[in-house]
C-alpha cells in the first residue's frame, strides 16, 4: 500500500490528511486521475507533486511503500 | 543609534561585517499587501541599505486584520499601500532610503529595477506575476523568494539563478485559479509564517551566506498541524524555457500576458487570460457564496458583486469589470478572486 498525503483545498474535499492506495507500478499522473476521480478531487494538474519528499515529476513510476505527497500551489500574499 | 542593531550584530552569522553587508543592499518588493507589509518591516528594522516597493492597490478596511504596516487613517485617507507604507516604513527607521512605485509590476518595470537590486522579495497574490518575476531574475541574475498564503497554509521558495532549480521548473505553467485570500479566506499566523520564512532568508542572501540557504520547498498547514519540506534539487530542468540551457522567457513576452481593453462607453473593463482555460464556475460559485459574496450566474457565466464593481466571469476565464475604466484596478480586482 502507499500513503497519500493530501494539503490544502484537496485535504478538504477529501475530508482526510491522507489516503491509501495501492499505487505501485502506477506514475504520478495515473494516481492523479485515480485519486481525482474516486474523491472529487479538483485543481490535480496544477498540483505539484513528492515521492519520499522529493519533487516528482507527472510521469515517474512508483514503487512499493513510497509516500506520495499532492501540494497544491497557492496564491495569496 | 549606535546601539541600534547591536542585537542583530551579537547574532554570530550576521555580526559587523553582515551589518555591514546589510546596510549597502537594496531589496525590491513586489507587492505591499500582508506578506509586503511583514517583510518590508523586518528589513527596514534590521537597517537594510534601501528598499523598493511596487504596489498598484489602496488601502481597504478588509486589509487591517492582517496587514500590518496599515492604520484605520490609511483607509479613510484610501492611500496607496505604496505610500502608506513608505510613511510608516519611515516613521520605524528614518535612515531607510526608501522609494514606493504605485503602480502595476510589468515586465518593463520589473526588468528596470533588476538592473540595481541584490533581492526580489516576492509578495503578490497572483502567478502571472511571480512568473515574470521569475524570467526576470534568471535574466538579469538577480534571486528571488517566492512565498504564497491562503487560510492557515503557507509556502515558500527560494530561488538563486545558476544554483537551484526556478519556479518554472516546478510549475511548467501558470497555475490558473490557485486560492487566493479573497476566494479562501486567510489568518494572520499564516502570514507571518511565510514572512518569517521569506525574511530569514533574505537576511542569508543579503549578508551572502549562500551555505545556509534553504533548499527546499516548505510548506505547512498552521491549524492542521502540517510542516513538510521537499528536496527539489533533481528538479532543475535543462529544457526550462526560464533557466534551461536554451532560454526565451515565456514571460517577460507579451503574448503570455493577461489582455485588457477598456471598452468604450460602458465604464467598463475587459480581461482576457493569456491562455485558453477551462474554469469551474459551480466550484467557484459556492467559494465566493460561502465568503458572503452575492453572486448570480448560469452554467455560461457568474456575475459576482462586489463593493464598487460587478465582475461577470466566463468559462474561459475572461471577464468584465462593471464600474471602472482603470486597467490595472480591473486587474487587480480580477486577480484577486482569480489568483
């Protein structure tokens, strides 16, 4: 299983600070759409995103008990 | 004031030299809303050489709560937080040379001031401006620190051109409809996180402590009890059109920025979003219904009131301003509940 942690806006759609998934084998961007679609998750393409606490990129694979993290940039200042 | 910064001198990595390396810098400051406001008055207290601030708003009664250069005068007097802040600014330090520009940050002024500045302080409420911000310091070699809040959640970066990945790199394009502080509401504690965060390094950069930089990508959530930082330094992309090995700056060109045209007669502006976009009306709509914002609209369109003007938002991110015919005022209205 892989822990998904959630910020921001998606943690409140959600209503949880993070979800599990068997993700391994998948990309970023296949957790993206699973995640977008089974929590009305919004606003996942402009959504960066971490492996492990580190930067990953849409396509970068996962592996077996890796943390992902989605953090949505915001505007405000 | 001999005694003046002795606190900040006994602090070992500053002492006399950093002081002294403080006192000969000029820092620019996009924006002069909360995170403005914050950093400025931690720069002007630690005696930095001289400060620019660049800020097109007044100041309104909705700024008090958080903004804390600002005075109940200012809003009666509708002063340009520019200016409001260069009075108070100077009333905290009197030695502070200290310009305030009112007006919009374009590509022209931004790439100006580039020429005579160590740091840009990043303190707008929108992406298209942090991205030029972004273009010009990688072309002019100037860092900048990028910072951002909305609710209790904070975020910030720092970018030094030639040694760490840029915002380009990270974000690939413009974040359409980020939160802004008018579409999620914002606490004080947020914004003095991202102040903290953002002004401790300044501090570095300015006394050139390049070995203590933060480098990573902080962000926290300050009632949910979240700190994460994240490494980004396999981030850097050669093909980034910012900072790569071939480079364009997408965003210093015009075509990648927001259209505006007054539209004749009808006191009236019209913005247009550099990009084709799709945005979520019915999400919008109960955002901004939620924060007791009178809004009407069908599945075309939301017409969203406001103190002094009417915005009417399409899908594809244009809109009108009712009530104006000054384009950096309709911006800057649609900017705010846009991002």
């Amino acid at each position: 299983m892989n822990k998904i942690m959630l910020f921001a806006h998606l943690r409140d759609e959600a209503g949880a600070e993070y979800i599990e998934l068997q993700a391994e084998g998948k990309t970023v961007a296949d957790v993206k759409e699973l995640i977008a679609e089974k929590y009305n998750l919004t606003k996942l393409d402009s959504t960066m995103s971490a492996i492990n606490e580190e930067f990953a990129e849409d396509d970068e694979v996962i592996q077996k008990g890796d943390i992902i993290a989605f953090i949505p940039p915001v505007s405000g200042g | 004031m001999s005694d003046r910064y002795s606190r900040q001198t006994l602090f070992a990595p500053i002492g006399f030299e950093g002081q002294r390396m403080i006192s000969q810098k000029h820092v620019l400051l996009i924006g002069a809303g909360a995170l403005g406001s914050g950093n400025a008055e931690v720069l002007a207290r630690a005696g930095v050489g001289k400060l620019t601030i660049i800020d097109r708003d007044y100041v309104e009664e909705s700024n008090l709560q958080r903004q804390q250069l600002y005075t109940e005068q200012d809003v009666i007097e509708k002063l340009p937080k520019a200016a409001a802040a260069k009075k108070r600014l100077l009333e905290i330090n009197h030695e502070l040379n200290i310009k305030a520009v009112i007006g919009d940050a374009t590509p022209e002024v931004i790439e100006d001031l580039c020429r005579e500045v160590d740091l840009i302080l990043d303190c707008t409420d929108n992406f298209e401006t942090r991205m030029l911000i972004n273009d010009a310091s990688q072309k002019h070699g100037v860092p900048w620190i990028y910072g951002a809040c909305v609710s209790s959640y904070g975020m910030s970066l720092t970018i030094i051109p030639g040694k760490t990945p840029c915002l380009n790199c990270l974000l690939k394009k413009i974040p359409l409809q980020g939160m802004t502080c008018d579409t999620g509401g914002i606490i004080g504690p947020a914004v003095q996180m991202v102040i903290a965060h953002q002004s401790a390094e300044a501090l570095k950069i300015l006394v050139e402590d390049w070995e203590h930089i933060r480098q990573t990508f902080v962000s926290f959530d300050l009632w949910n009890n979240q700190y994460t930082n994240i490494k980004i330094s396999k981030a850097k992309d050669e093909g980034c059109l910012s900072c790569g090995t071939t480079r364009t700056y997408p965003y210093l060109q015009s075509e990648n920025r927001t259209k505006t045209a007054v539209l004749c007669g009808r006191d009236t502006v019209q913005i247009r979003p550099p990009h084709d976009t799709v945005i979520s009306l019915a999400t919008l709509s109960k955002q901004l219904k939620s924060l007791g914002y009178e809004i009407k609209g069908n599945p075309y369109l939301l017409s969203i009131e406001m103190a002094e003007q009417r915005m009417v938002l399409f899908q594809d991110g244009r809109a009108l301003i009712h009530g104006t015919k000054d384009i950096t005022h309709a911006k800057s209205v649609y900017q705010r509940i846009l991002g």
